[in-house]
C-alpha cells in the first residue's frame, strides 16, 4: 500500500515541475519578444489580467501540491 503513495507523491510532484516548467518557458518567450525598454515600460504601465501572472500560477501549483503531500503523509502515518 505504501508504494502506491510514493508514486502519488512523486508523480504529484513531477506534475509541479513540469507546470513550473511551461511557466517558466513562457515568461522567457514573453522577455525575448519584449526587446525594447520603451516596450517594457508599457507592459509594465498596462493592467494585465490577474489571470496571467505567473506568480499566481505557479502559487497554485506548489499549494496544490503541498496539500496532496500533507494528505498523503498524514494517511501514511495514521
């Protein structure tokens, strides 16, 4: 029974990485088409969607992941 949790946990967390991945390749995509500074200020000056941040994706990634873990250790150890 113990294995099947391992697993969980480790394809919980591989599911994390690879979102933070994707995440990550797509703010570098969004640098590299950024080139100049007056580009970048106006980016910065327009309100995006809260939607599109990466800091709120990825906060979501590692709470999910982070609760799936407290639950699956804290079935393992009661």
């Amino acid at each position: 029974m113990y294995p099947i949790y391992y697993a969980i946990i480790i394809i919980v967390c591989l599911i994390a990485l690879f979102g933070t991945i994707k995440v990550a390749r797509d703010l570098v995509k969004q640098e590299k088409e950024d080139d100049s500074t007056t580009d970048e200020l106006t980016s910065l000056k327009e309100d995006r969607p809260v939607r599109d941040s990466s800091v709120r994706l990825l906060t979501m990634i590692y709470t999910i992941t982070f609760i799936i873990s407290i639950i699956l250790m804290w079935i393992f150890v009661f």
